[in-house]
C-alpha cells in the first residue's frame, strides 16, 4: 500500500528542485521525518506524510546523481531509506553528516 501511495505522490509533485535548494528541501523533509518518529501525540497521517515527502526527495536526488531507484523497493521503507542515503553520499551527498552540521552550526 505504501508503495501506491508514494507512486501516486511522486507522480503529483510538480516542484522542479534541483542542486542545493533539493539537497535543502530533503533535509528539511528528513528533520520532519525523525522529528515526527519522536514526538507523541503525532497522528498517522502527519506521519505518512512526512515519510512520503522524503522519499520523494530521496528519489529527485537519485535521478539528479543518476542512482538507479524503484518505487517498488520502498515495499520497505526503512531499508530502502538507508540504502539510498548511502548511495548518495557515495555520490557527494550525505545527508546525515548534512544535517549534523547544520544542527551544530549556531543559531542566529
């Protein structure tokens, strides 16, 4: 069902992201991500739709680096989420050492 979902979304998103303002738009997603796997009292939905906003942004950033991705493997989400993080910071993009440096810089 999550890959239906994902599909359709992908299919629906008509922003035209790319370089840094991508990169910038999936670290955001990926911040609303953990944040909505920690807080209580956040709603399935708010959930899923953080989950699907980042994968989207993973998948626009895997077609910019030319890294071969099938909806279809987001059957596991999880996986398949560190799976494409890795492969993107071999392609120069890593998204965990992104965010981590962004946290530690100060804030205005």
């Amino acid at each position: 069902m999550y890959v239906d979902i994902l599909s359709s979304a992908m299919d629906a998103w008509v922003e035209e992201l790319t370089g840094d303002a991508l990169v910038e738009y999936a670290l955001v997603c990926r911040a609303q991500l953990l944040s909505a796997a920690i807080q209580k009292g956040n709603t399935a939905s708010s959930a899923l739709a953080a989950e699907i906003a980042y994968d989207r942004a993973l998948i626009r950033l895997c077609e910019t680096h030319e890294i071969d991705v099938a909806i279809t493997n987001f059957a596991f989400p999880e996986s398949e989420r560190v799976r494409i993080e890795r492969l993107l910071a071999v392609a120069g993009v890593d998204l965990p050492a992104l965010a981590r440096a962004a946290a530690a810089r100060p804030r205005a």
